[in-house]
C-alpha cells in the first residue's frame, strides 16, 4: 500500500535552469508566482482559456518533453520548464464562401505539411490539429471548423512545425470565413418578432394603476403569460 503523502510536501523544479521548490499539487504558474518568478512567464486568463501561458517541459524519469499551460499543469519533481512565448502574426481577413482553394491562396503554406504529427502531440486541447490540416487540404471545411471549436490560440502548433504550416492560423480563419458566410436575414426577423411580443408583455404589465399593475404582474409571474 502506498504511504499517505504528506500535506504541504515540496518538489524541487527548474524554471530555465534555476531550481526553486514548489508545493506538490500546484501548478506551474503558481509555483512561479509564490517564488516570486511570475514575470518569468506570460498570463492571461489563468485558467487553460487565453493560451498565454505556453511553456514547454522536460522530465526527470526520462518520459519524452512536451508542451503545455503553465496555468494548468501540476509541478512535479525534478520537471525543467522552459517560458515559450509566442509571438503572435497579424490576422488575415476573412472571406465569404471559403474553399480549399481560397485558403491556399492566404495561406500559401497548407500544402507544406509532411504529416510529422508535432503539432498534434504539442496542442495542450487535444485538437487533432495534423487532421484537421488533411482536411483543410481536401476542403472538409465544416468539419475543420468543427475541430478548432476548442483552440485557445497559444500558437504551440505553430511553433512545433518544422514546415511552418501555421495550422491553428488556417483553423481560425476557416471558422471566421465559414460565420462571414452566414444568412443573418432569418436570424434578424426572429430577434424583431420576439421584440414585438415583448413590447407588448411590457404594455400589459405597465399599463393601469398600480393594484391593477400589481395583480396583472401576479399572474404573469404565475403562468407565464398574458391571460
Ligand atoms: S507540425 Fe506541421 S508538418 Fe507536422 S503535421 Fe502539423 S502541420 Fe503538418
Ligand atoms: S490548435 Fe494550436 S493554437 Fe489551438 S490550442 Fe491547439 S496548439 Fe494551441
Ligand atoms: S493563462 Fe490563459 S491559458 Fe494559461
């Protein structure tokens, strides 16, 4: 049976080659915060959402590095994490009706990917990024909009790729050309149509004096519509 850990117990890790002692169970971030190191990585959210926190790691029992948040991975002994910040490159603009075909136009690098599977292994929302780009190139856009529906943006599938594909850039401009593309027509006529029957709940709850207000806000309350 394994012993009981004690409360508050230490592990020792390194932040780019300086050794600091963490308390097991927390994360890397607050590790760095309570050592008085928090300029030492980027943070945004704090909570796995902004992708700020980007660091990559290697460990003590020999497992291969990796990529992660700092924000939301547990320290552990002997860890050796390396800040990663990523610099981020302006946004190409949207079009409507997006293809294959248009995206290799913008970007240029789609049909660059080797399938060396990096980015996938790096992406701490478990996207299957490399698939995702194998799509893009036979036009599955849907389904690649489907894929990145969870991409915080913390750029490591960028960085990892040997071919700078700049798969999560694709993604992202995927899904903003596939919403551009939308009909809001329909969408506009519901939101008018609900405001009509608003308005008019509004007029009988106000209308009256105010016993007459008050009983008729009663009843609306109870059944949830006019009488
Ligand atoms: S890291 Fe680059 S080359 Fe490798 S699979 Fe991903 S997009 Fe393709
Ligand atoms: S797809 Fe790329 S940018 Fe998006 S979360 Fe994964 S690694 Fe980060
Ligand atoms: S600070 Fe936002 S993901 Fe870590």
């Amino acid at each position: 049976m394994n012993e009981p850990k004690e409360l508050n117990s230490t592990v020792e890790i390194h932040i780019s080659g300086e050794k600091i002692e963490a308390r097991e169970g927390e994360t890397i971030a607050s590790a760095l915060w309570e050592a008085g190191m928090g300029k030492s990585i980027q943070i945004g959210c704090g909570g796995g959402v902004c992708g700020a926190c980007v660091v990559s790691l290697r460990f003590k029992d020999g497992r291969p590095g990796g990529t992660d948040l700092a924000c939301m991975r547990l320290v552990e002994e002997g860890m050796e994490i390396f800040p990663f910040p990523i610099e981020s490159i302006p946004p190409i603009e949207p079009v409507t009706d997006p293809t294959s075909d248009k995206l290799r136009q913008v970007f240029p690098t789609l049909d660059r990917c080797t399938k060396c599977g990096s980015c996938t292994t790096a992406c701490p929302m478990s996207i299957p990024v490399m698939d995702s780009v194998l799509r893009m190139q036979k036009d599955e856009l849907l389904e690649v909009a489907e894929d990145f529906n969870t991409c915080i943006h913390c750029g490591l599938c960028r960085v990892v790729c040997e071919d700078r594909v700049k798969p999560h850039n694709m993604g992202i401009w995927v899904r903003r050309s596939l919403g551009k593309s939308q009909e809001f027509d329909q969408l506009e006529k519901q939101i008018e149509s609900s405001n009509e029957v608003e308005n008019k709940d509004w007029d009988y709850l106000l209308e009256g004096d105010s016993e007459e207000r008050l009983l008729r806000a009663k009843v609306f309350r109870k059944e949830g519509s006019r009488p």
